[in-house]
C-alpha cells in the first residue's frame, strides 16, 4: 500500500475548497489535481478530515483500524501471523536482552528524609523503582537499601 498513489478529497468544512499546495500536493477545489503517495494521504489524514477517491479515510488510526476489523479472511489470517511469537515465526529462540536502566541510590538518611516529607506514600513511589511493595516504613527503608547492594 506504500506505493499506491490516491487522489484526497478534503472533507474538513475549512479547507473543503482549498486551491494550493499542501504536503507537496497541488489541490483544486479541495481535490488533489494529481494522484499523490497513500504516505502523503495519511499525513494529510492525521492533520484533518479527508477521504481518498476510494471513499476511505486514510488517517493512519483509521487505516489500523480498517486492518484489525475486517471480514476478509485472508487480511484477518495475516494479523494473526503477525501476532505470532517471534521463536515461532522465524523457528528457534529468540534471545531479546532488555537494556539496563540505572536506578537511583538513596542513603538511608535521604530515605528517612522522603519518609519524614511525604510518609509512606514517598517511600512506595522510590519502592515502586525497585519493584518493591511493603506495609511499613522501616520494612521499606530496608528492602530499597538491600536493592540497591544487590
């Protein structure tokens, strides 16, 4: 569909009768003169209402759309490809590493700072960094410190 070219229509009552050049295309009347790439047209669909000579909104929300809800089985068949796991489509294990986020570190004086401020509400918000879930201050103050040596 990349190198499809369509003729847009502008539906947006402001520009309905737009005479100019916009996203590289000459429009006469609020109609592109030449056929221009489906790219464009779904540039033109993200900024305002249009339709392609089709009849169909080439917003690239609406296109997603189109594709995920559609009787045709063939189109319906390759969304579920698609959505196979990565091991299964290519046939062996697919090893993704998950880049490493530094964490911040905090002092226990600096943990018992935030707990003093914000009590136990900012103490679970630095816990939440470190995946850490705990019913009292203290509990919490020593899981982040214990954490963050591992």
């Amino acid at each position: 569909m990349q190198n499809k070219k369509v003729h847009v229509i502008i539906k947006s009552e402001t520009f309905s009768n737009f005479t100019g050049v916009m996203v590289g295309a000459y429009f006469e009347n609020g109609k592109t003169v030449e056929p221009i790439p489906y790219r464009d047209a779904q540039t033109l669909g993200a900024i305002m209402e249009v339709e392609t000579d089709e009849g169909q909104n080439p917003n690239p929300a609406e296109t997603m759309w189109r594709g995920y809800n559609t009787t045709d089985a063939d189109q319906a068949k390759k969304v579920i490809q698609s959505a196979e796991p990565v091991e299964k489509r290519i046939g062996k294990k697919a090893k993704v590493e998950q880049p490493k986020q530094a964490l911040p570190t905090f002092t226990r004086d600096e943990l018992e700072a935030i707990a003093d401020k914000s009590g136990i509400a900012g103490l679970r918000k630095v816990g939440e960094t470190f995946g850490i879930k705990a019913r009292s201050i203290e509990e919490l103050i020593e899981e982040i410190l214990a954490a963050q040596e591992a």
